[in-house]
C-alpha cells in the first residue's frame, strides 16, 4: 500500500511524562502561533474538579469509547494508567484539510500509531531537567491519587527512554518560557518558517 500524501497541514506529536508541563506549553503555544491547534483528546478517565469537558478532553464511559473505536473515529488510542485515551481522527483531518498545524498531546503509544498513518508528523518530547522534580510537579498538581502517582512516577522512565529512541527533537522543560520558545521553533522549523 502506497502511503498517501497529506495536505498542506502539518501534524506535532508533544509527548512526555506526567507532570512534564505538556498541557502548559502546548496551550500557550497555540495562543501565541497562528493557524496552530491543539486536538482535544477523548478519555475515559473521571474529570478532574478544575477541567472542562470538550476543553481540557472529551470525558467519555468506556462503552462511549469503544463505538469511536468500532467506528473508526479515533486517529490512536492507548490504555495508559488503567484509563483509555484516544484522539479523535475527524477534527485532525479536518485542520489538516485547512493547511493548519495541529498539535496532538499523546503518550509514546499512540506516538507511534500517529507516525505509522503520518510519517511526515514532528514528533516533540518533553523532559524533567531531573527525576526528583518531576515526582514534586505530580505532587503539586493534586490530580492523581498517591498509588496512581506513583505509577505516573514509575513509568516515567519508560516513556523517557521511549522518547530518546523515537523522538526527532527533545524540549527539557527546565524554564518553562525557554520550554515554550523551544517548541515555537521547533514548529517553525516544521511548517518552513525558519
């Protein structure tokens, strides 16, 4: 099968641990970028007490997740830390179609499956500048019970060595403005501004 060729948009892929800092500087990149989005993913995970529904994901039962998936509607989909997370393959298709660049903030897994459909997709991760300081952002965020924190925490060097091998460009997110400057013009660099 010949892969086809995509439209003028672009596809970024930002992965990294939990508690990296993905959601700050992928936000704050697509407010300060033009014709740049972020996909909102779907999950079946409980939504947290300052998230928003169709803003932060799409907060979906499992039944709800798996028609996505027997309808073909999600771009990837993993299992990470006992929930699903997918992304939703229209809305990409469609900033695609747009010439926009969208950014999909997804864990290596579906890093993967998105490279495989896209191999044309930028593929960012994010790092700690150390372990320790990850384990006090996961904390800080309050988001996570301690047992799935520490699963968080654990799994953490996984991804990071997922990262290393399959990542074209590495973000340590030691100073979040530099952080931000960085995948700026990493995106820059993806869509020939530079």
């Amino acid at each position: 099968m010949v892969e086809q060729k995509h439209s003028e948009g672009k596809i970024v892929i930002v992965s990294g641990p939990s508690g990296v800092g993905k959601s700050t500087i992928c936000k704050e990149v697509v407010r300060r970028l033009k014709k740049v989005c972020l996909s909102v993913s779907v999950t079946t995970r409980e939504k947290g007490e300052n998230e928003v529904d169709g803003g932060d994901y799409w907060f979906v039962s499992k039944e709800r997740f798996q028609e996505w998936i027997d309808k073909g509607q999600l771009l990837e989909y993993a299992e990470v830390f006992g929930h699903l997370y997918g992304t939703p393959r229209g809305k990409v298709e469609e900033a695609l179609a747009a010439g926009e660049t969208i950014i999909l903030e997804i864990d290596v897994q579906g890093a993967g499956q998105v490279k495989a459909k896209y191999p044309e997709a930028w593929m960012i991760f994010v790092l700690p500048p150390r372990h320790k300081d990850l384990a006090e952002r996961l904390q800080k965020r309050g988001r996570d019970e301690i047992e799935e924190a520490k699963d968080r925490l654990n799994g953490a060097g996984i991804e990071i060595a997922a990262g290393w091998r399959f990542y074209e460009n590495m973000v340590v997110n030691e100073d979040l403005e530099q952080a931000i400057n960085e995948v700026i013009k990493i995106i820059q660099q993806a869509n020939g501004d530079e």
